[in-house]
C-alpha cells in the first residue's frame, strides 16, 4: 500500500487560514503559526461581538427614549409601566423610532401612558 503524506490537506488548510488573516498586520498575516492565533482569537472576538451588539442597540434604544420621555415630562420607567397598563405593545426599537421621527406621535403615547397611571 503506497504511503499517503499530509502536503495537499495541509497546504489547504495553511491556505484557509492565511486567507482569513488577510488585513493583518505583519507576520499575523504571513506566518501560519502566528496567523491561526491571531485569526483563532478574531473569530472568537467575532462572535462575542455578535452578543454584544444587541446588548449595546438596546442600550441606545433605552437611553433615545429617556431622552424623549424627559423632554415630555415623565422618566423612562413610569412610561414603559404606563405603556404596559394600557396595552401599547411596542419593543423599544420601535418607539426610538418614533421619538426621533414623529415627536407629535411619542408625545401621544406619553399621554396614554399618564392617563394609564392616573
């Protein structure tokens, strides 16, 4: 049985991931060894960033319809409560939304929420 070396599956695989370390700088993006760390802790960085991106765009939602909640004379809490007792369901990307693109509107909903509360 002839003997089978390993040149063509590592070459491939050297390939693949001088691939994915193009951009980087120096030897991160020449040198297999370093690269597959380099590209290892990328991917990694990747894929806790995806996790992180909907904490941070909730955060921005929260904080736009504070903003808006305090130019109409209430806090963000009182006003999600009040939206919640009057049954307005609108997740918070929505009502950014409406506080940045049609204030007359947020300012109707801040009423229903007070009217909610009284």
């Amino acid at each position: 049985m002839a003997r089978i070396k390993g040149a063509m599956s590592a070459k491939k695989r050297h390939k693949k991931v001088l691939k994915l370390a193009r951009g980087f700088i120096g030897a991160r993006s020449k040198q297999y060894k370093i690269a597959k760390q380099s590209v290892m802790k990328a991917l990694d960085y990747a894929y806790v960033g995806r996790k992180q991106k909907k904490r941070d765009f909730r955060r921005v939602w929260i904080t736009r319809i504070s903003a808006a909640c305090k130019i109409n004379g209430m806090n963000y809490s009182r006003f999600m409560n009040g939206l919640k007792k009057s049954d307005i369901t609108l997740n918070r990307k929505m009502l950014s939304e409406i506080a940045i693109n049609d204030p007359q509107a947020f300012t109707e909903l801040v009423e229903k929420s007070k009217s909610a509360l009284a």
